[in-house]
C-alpha cells in the first residue's frame, strides 16, 4: 500500500486537474459570449441538433417489421404535443409514455 503522503499528492493532482478542466470552458469562452456568430448558432442549432438525434435513433429501424411503429408512434406523439403545448417536459414524457408502452404490450415479441 502506498504511503500517505503519496496518496495524498495523488489527490491534490487529481483535484487540481479537474478543477482545471472544469473551469477552463468558462475562461476560454467567455470572450465569445459577445460574438454575433455564437448568438445566431445559440438560436439555430438546438433545431438541428434534434434533427440529427432523430435520424440517429431512426436510422436502423426495420421497416418492414411491426416493432418500426412504437418508435414512429412515439415520434408522432413527442412532435404533435410539442406542437400543441410548446412543453418539451411533456412531450418528451408523453413520448416515452407511448414507445414503452406500445413497446413491452402491444408488439412485446
């Protein structure tokens, strides 16, 4: 077993480096927080991030099998009640709510 005072070096290093890595985000981009090109990307790419999430998740769907319509029903309910209610907390509930439950009942085999 290693002595106390290399366990503690270890700590300390260890300590600092995450604390390092942790506060660099933050001084390095802190001048861009007044850059037109980073408030016109915060505007922008929350949409395309999801457009990428759901070609990911959709990607590998077997669409000749029964199982492809808990996702695709999930996917229509997640986009109809964000549309209808603008709460991404219910629509990502009410989605969820419908895959697992078509999922583990309905075409559960």
């Amino acid at each position: 077993m290693p002595e106390a005072p290399y366990l503690l070096a270890a700590v300390a290093v260890s300590a600092a480096v995450t604390w390092a890595l942790r506060a660099l985000p933050f001084t390095v981009l802190a001048p861009l927080r007044a850059s037109d090109t980073v408030r016109h990307l915060s505007t922008r790419m929350p949409a395309g991030v999801m457009v990428i999430l759901v070609v990911y998740c959709l990607r590998d769907l077997p669409v000749t099998e029964p199982r492809v319509l808990a996702p695709l029903a999930a996917l229509a309910t997640t986009v109809g009640l964000h549309l209808w209610r603008r709460d991404a907390l219910l629509s990502i509930v009410g989605g969820t709510v419908v895959h697992v439950t078509l999922a583990s009942t309905v075409l559960a085999g």
